[in-house]
C-alpha cells in the first residue's frame, strides 16, 4: 500500500493550499480529485445545461433545487466568480442565540490578515476599475445612488477580462486566476502527486500505524492509500456526505457533522428597470463579468448584509419571480404565454440582478441517502425567514425610491436553496460540545485528521468566502508543518 505525509482530498481552495505549502514544506503529498483534469482548452464556452453539469456539481435538495459545487481540478475556483473580500471584524464576532461567538476567540481579522495577504498575493487579487464594470453593475451602481446608498469597486482576481460573460463555466481566455494557475502548479512543482477522478469513498483510522486509511475509487478500480495526516476538503456538501459515509468506522465524530449548513445569507433580486431610468439600448444583462464588479457595505454595519450586481450567464435573471396580481405590466404568473411575452419585452436590455450576502442562521442539514450520497433536508426557517423578510424590505424600498421594480430571483419559498456558498456544516468550534472542528482545523477526537473547507467556517460571513477559506487553509498549513 502506498503512504503519504499527507493525503488531501479535493482540490479547491481547502484542499490545494495545504497541498501546496506541506509539499513545499518537504512533505509527500498525495491530491485526490473526483473530477477531470480540465485544461483551460478543455474547456467549452456554453450555457447548455449538459455542457454546465460537466464543470458545476448540482447537488439537487430534497425540495428539487440545487446548491452548486466545484467538480474539476481546481475545484470551484474554476467556476466561481473572481470576487474576493477580507472578512470585516463585525462578522467574526457573529454570535448565537445564547451569546456564544461562532469564531473561536482566536480568530479575529487582526489575526487573519496574514494569511489574507499571502492568499491575496498567490492569487493576484486587486481593486478593478470602473472601465471593468459591466454596464447592468453600472444599472446597479445608479439605483444605489439614486437611493443615497454607497458602494464600491470590488477586490478580484481577473486580469485583462474580456467580458464574454461566462465565468461560471470557466474562463476560457485565462483570465481568472483559478488554482490551477496559482497554487497548484507549485504543488506539482514540490513533489505533490495528483489522482485526478478518483472519489474518496472512507477514511478509518490505520490499525496497523499512526495516520488513516483512505479507499477511493477511481473508474471500477478501489484503492486504498495510508496518509499519516488526512486533510479533508470536498467542499460545503461532498466533507460532510464524506465524513458521514466514514461514520461506522470514525465513532468518535462529531455529532454536529452536517448540521448548521449555512447559505451565507444569500438570496438573489432581480429589478425591472424603467425606459425612463437610463439609455438602455446598449445594456445585456447577460454580459460581462459574472460578478458585476461593486460591493456595497451601505447596510452591513446596521443590518449585517452586503449586496452585488450580476452580470452574465447566471440563470438568475431568466428565472426571476416576476408576477403581480394587481400590476397590469407584469404577468399574473411566473411562467406560461403571457410570461413568455413579458420576458420577450424586457430581456435584454431591462433586467438588472444581484444579490445580497448576509449574517444569517442556516436552514438546512446535510444527510446522507442509502448509496451514500448527500441528501440536504430543510430544518427550521425560522430565523432565515427573517432575514430575508427586512432584507427585502430594505431592498425592495431602495427599488421603489429609484423607480427600479424588484423581484425574488426564485419563489420566496425556495429561497436560501439556489446557493453557491455552501457553508460551516463541519464547523469550526472552541469545543467538541458545539462544532466537529478544533480552532486549529483537526476533528475532535481525531489526531492529524483536519478540515479547513468551507465546511469548517462556522458561520456565514456576509461577503464572498473564498479568501477566508484560504485564509484559514493557509494558517491550517502552517500549523502542520511547526507541528512537523
Ligand atoms: C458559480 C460559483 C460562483 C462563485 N463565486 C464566488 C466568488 O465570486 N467569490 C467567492 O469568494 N466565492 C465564490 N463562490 C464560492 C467558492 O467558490 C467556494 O466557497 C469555494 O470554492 C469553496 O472551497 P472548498 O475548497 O471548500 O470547496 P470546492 O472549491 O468546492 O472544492 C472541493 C473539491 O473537492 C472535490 N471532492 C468532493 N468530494 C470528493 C471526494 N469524495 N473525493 C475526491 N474529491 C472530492 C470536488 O470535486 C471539488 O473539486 C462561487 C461558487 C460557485 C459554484
Ligand atoms: S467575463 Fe472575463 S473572466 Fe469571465 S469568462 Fe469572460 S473573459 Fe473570463
């Protein structure tokens, strides 16, 4: 059987940055990957839902929507969309209903600076211009000043962006600095050995040695590989599912593994915009950046949420709940002819979308079903339904003073289960009464068996998460190697 320093298991942010810093370090390190190794030419420029399903994992709920995963080297870095924030200290001092701090007290923005840095510096991460924002952000950016309400240019990794508009199927120009072009490179470079389509089935403790046994399939071949350290990182769903189907053979793990699922506060508005607001002849809200390019912090100290424009292939501004029953000039219903009229007249040129991102309590847990596989289940709404209930009355009364019609991006209903931020069901915790991870990204009860996925985060952050994932990978690494 073949051992390692260190076995990872998924190749996004989680998973490459440790790789890469503990095979630089001088560790062996062996990088497992259920997904292909898709080159940027290998990559397809299409919004066919087959040609979508090939680089974004949807991992369908229980209520028939789906939350969207990475599924390719890389992980979602190749799917996300290029927008990376230093997490503010108001989100690090979130606390439950009982006043206990998500973070653990070691965590604070002080102290992940750092490692915000270092991860801002691989990934080439920047203020982009105003010549960078797509014209529907621009919409955007004049509906919040028509209200008196500030944002600002985003911090993100594009260089020279062509705004094609298909971010989220990967960037076929080279544009985005995925992890295939940053970390993973270096990675190879110090000796790390990649698997590519080889899925993590287990992990049990090794009897014969210190470390872990990990069995993975790759095609109709099952092997099993020793790591004396495991780093977990299959992302806000696949940890969990992984961890659980693990369960019989890890007796001492968390309880709380899959509970807590959070959704980052986001939820998604699209706005009809009137003839009257701009010219708007030369606006197609389907082009450009996914990410619009502003971010605006207007309501986060007060209210605990931000809001960003989209552009781009998003389904959101097709799917948009735009009905009334009182209004004649919008449908009486979301779909059928008269839908159909409607989105003729305002697409393209009349839709704005974007999304809020907030503090909020989660609604939902990850199981697993009888093949193993992830089964996300609602649980109390209570506290979500909230949320979105004053965020929508805030936002829905920006609308109103700029002229702006706004609308759910998804029946109410639905809401918080279209996500693309897929968080803290492992979560990180300063005691195994309340989390499955230590402060130091090892699973209680199980020494030199880590996570510092997006599962780990313990809640949501109110701003995209991928630079505080790294953030945490970065510090998990360098933990590891001064434990040697
Ligand atoms: C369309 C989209 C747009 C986004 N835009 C942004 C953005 O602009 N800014 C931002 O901050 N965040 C964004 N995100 C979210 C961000 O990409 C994720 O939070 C981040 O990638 C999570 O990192 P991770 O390492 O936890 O998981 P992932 O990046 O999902 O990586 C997990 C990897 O593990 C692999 N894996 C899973 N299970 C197994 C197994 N059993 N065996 C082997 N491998 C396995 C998966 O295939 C995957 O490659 C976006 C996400 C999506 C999908
Ligand atoms: S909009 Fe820019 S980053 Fe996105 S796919 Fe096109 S060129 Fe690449």
């Amino acid at each position: 059987m073949d051992s390692y320093d260190v076995v990872v298991i998924g190749s996004g942010y989680g998973g490459a940055i440790p790789a890469t810093r503990l095979a630089e370090a001088g560790m062996s390190v062996l990088l497992l990957e259920r997904g292909k190794n898709r080159g940027t030419g290998d990559l397809t420029q299409s919004d066919a839902p087959v040609e979508i399903q090939e680089v974004i994992d949807l991992v369908i709920a229980r209520n028939n929507v789906a939350f969207r995963t990475g599924k390719l080297v890389g992980g979602a870095s190749i799917n996300m969309d290029g927008a990376f924030f230093r997490m503010p200290q108001k989100s690090f001092e979130a606390r439950d209903g009982k006043g206990r701090r998500y973070w653990p007290e070691l965590y604070s923005r002080a102290a992940l600076d750092p490692y915000y840095e270092k991860a801002e510096a691989m990934m080439k991460i920047r203020q982009v211009g105003w010549d960078e924002v797509p014209k529907t952000a621009g919409l955007f950016g004049m509906m919040l000043d028509a209200a008196g309400a500030s944002c600002e240019l985003s911090r993100m990794n594009y260089h020279n962006c062509l705004q094609c508009g298909f971010c989220s199927v990967g960037c076929v120009f080279d544009r985005k600095m995925t992890l295939r072009h940053t970390y993973l490179p270096l990675a190879y470079a110090a000796g790390a050995t990649l698997i590519s389509e080889a899925t993590v089935s287990t992990i049990e403790p090794s009897s014969a040695s210190s470390g872990y046994l990990v069995s993975y399939q790759r095609g109709a071949a099952s092997t099993v590989v020793h790591g004396t350290r495991v780093i977990v990182a299959g992302g806000g769903i696949h940890t969990s599912a992984l961890l659980l189907r693990s369960k019989a053979k890890l007796p001492k793990l968390s309880p709380h593994v899959g509970k807590n699922f959070n959704n980052n506060g986001e939820f998604a508005f699209v706005g009809l915009v009137p003839e009257s607001f701009a010219e708007l002849s030369s606006v197609f809200c389907y082009k450009g950046m996914e990410n619009g390019g502003l971010m605006s912090f207007h309501w986060y100290d007060e209210e605990g949420f931000t809001l960003h424009p989209g552009a781009g292939l998003e389904p959101t501004v097709l799917t948009g709940d735009f009905k009334s029953a009182t209004d004649a000039a919008l449908p009486s219903r979301s779909w059928g002819l008269e839908y159909k009229r409607f989105a003729e007249r305002v697409y393209p040129h009349k839709l704005i979308a974007f999304s809020a991102l907030g503090l909020a309590d989660g609604h939902a847990e990850i199981a697993i079903d009888g093949a193993g596989k992830p089964d996300i289940v609602t649980t109390d709404r209570t506290a979500f339904d909230a949320y979105i209930d004053r965020l929508e009355e805030i936002v829905t009364a920006v609308g109103k003073t700029s002229g702006i019609t706004l609308f759910p991006s998804v029946p109410r209903e639905l809401s918080g289960t279209t996500s693309a931020h897929l968080l803290s069901a492992c979560r990180m915790a300063e005691s195994a009464d309340d989390g499955v991870v230590d402060p130091d990204g090892q699973l209680f009860g199980y020494e030199n068996l880590y996570c510092c996925d997006a599962s780990a985060v313990p809640y949501s952050l109110a701003v995209n998460p991928a630079l505080t994932i790294s953030a945490i990978a970065e510090r998990t690494a360098e933990l590891i190697v001064t434990k040697g």
